[in-house]
C-alpha cells in the first residue's frame, strides 16, 4: 500500500487560485468517491478540509474545493490568504483502510 | 464540547513496552470509530489503524499490522496505542482522531487529539 502521490511543494500569490494534486491508482482514488483533504500547520492537527471529494465540513471555507478524474483528486484553493500557508494532505479509502498523500507545502508569497 | 485528550510524551528505550492513550469526551464514544495517524519528524501523515469501540472491530494498514495494537475501554472512553517493543524506526508523533459519523471512509476524521510524541533512545 504505497502513499498517494503529491507535488512537494506549491505557491501562490495572495489573491490567486491554486490546485493540488493527489495521485493514486484504481485500487484506492480511482475506485471510489472516498477521498478526504486535510490541513495542517506547523506543530497543531491536521483539520478536515474536503470529504467524498467534494464536500466540505460545517465551517470549512467556500474558498476550498475538491474534485477527481479518474486516479487523481485534487483540491484547489481560491482567494489565496497567508494564513492558508500550510502543509495539505490527501487521503484515500483504500479496501478496509486509507492511505494519505505524502503531503503539499503550500506557500504563499 | 468533544475533545480528545491525548497522554503526554513518553522517552522510552529500544525493546521497552508502550501504551499511549486517547480519552474521548463530549459525545457518545461507542458510536464513533477512533483511528491512530502516525507522523515521523519532519514526515507526512501515516494512517494506522481504527477501531469502534462498541464492539472493538479493529482495522489496520497492512504497513502496522503485526507492529502495533489499537484497544479501546468504552467504560472509560479511552482508546490506545501500544508497542511490545519499540525500535528507533517508532520515534514520531501519533494522533487520536474520531471518524465523523456516516462517513463510510476510514480516513474521515472530524476531531483530533492533540498529539503524543514518542522518543525512543537509548
């Protein structure tokens, strides 16, 4: 069960819009409509940003949105803020279990 | 207000035993799985394993089968993570968290504990 495939590191300028990208197989992302979006900043939890792709939490920003194409989900972030300035992590169901990404840096400039 | 209360940090040495734990608050804990998320220093997140305490069914990645287990006491609404014998490799922060009710995905956590780091040296 090998990690979902992220880019290392992403950034944007105050303002703009940008995507992340999670990358699985038809095994875990492509499979299912299971896959669940996270950010964390430095030293506290991870907070539950997008779940079954596209929906979002009671509370979570309309600035934050999920989709999928066949293997790959991604998140995009609109009206860039510095305070999105983070670490986003994807996650999949994978059968009995789940599978994270292996994490985004996004920086915000 | 739910919270989950994580025990504080632990130094242990290599082959010791372990057990860390997770107690729930403000909700009914035997309708909620718990889950355990490992995250090494510097790393990204791992997903361990979940367990619903109502009757202790109990799923782990393949990656931490046979390397932890995951336990619950629903009497006191705790839940916890245990070592036989740690090794270096287990230095890491681990996470409690709580799948949100409905979500069919074990990967689904609407609340977190706020983190147990284990340092393993000798």
């Amino acid at each position: 069960q090998s990690a979902l495939t992220q880019p290392a590191s992403v950034s944007g300028s105050p303002g703009q819009s940008i995507t992340i990208s999670c990358t699985g197989t038809s095994s875990d992302v492509g499979s299912h409509k299971l896959v669940s979006w996270y950010q964390q900043h430095p030293g506290k939890a991870p907070k539950l940003l997008i779940y079954e792709v596209s929906k979002r939490p009671s509370g979570v920003s309309n600035r934050f949105s999920g989709s999928k194409s066949g293997n790959t989900a991604s998140l995009t972030l609109s009206g860039l803020q510095t305070e999105d300035e983070a670490d986003y992590y994807c996650c999949s169901y994978a059968g009995t279990s789940a599978v994270f990404g292996g994490g985004t840096k996004l920086t915000v400039l | 207000e739910v919270q989950l209360v994580q025990s504080g940090a632990e130094v242990k040495k290599p082959g010791e035993s372990l057990k860390i734990s997770c107690k729930a608050s403000g909700y009914n804990f035997t309708n909620y799985w718990i889950g355990w998320v490992r995250q090494m220093p510097g790393k990204g997140l791992e997903w361990m394993g979940i367990i619903s305490p109502g009757d202790s069914d109990t799923r782990y990645s393949p990656s931490f089968q046979g390397q932890v287990t995951i336990s619950a006491d629903k009497t006191i609404s705790a839940a916890y993570l245990q070592w036989s014998s740690l090794k270096a490799s287990d230095i890491a922060n681990y996470y409690c968290a709580r799948r949100f009710l409905g979500s069919y995905h074990p990967g689904d956590f609407d609340y977190w504990g706020q983190g147990t780091l284990v340092t393993v040296s000798s």
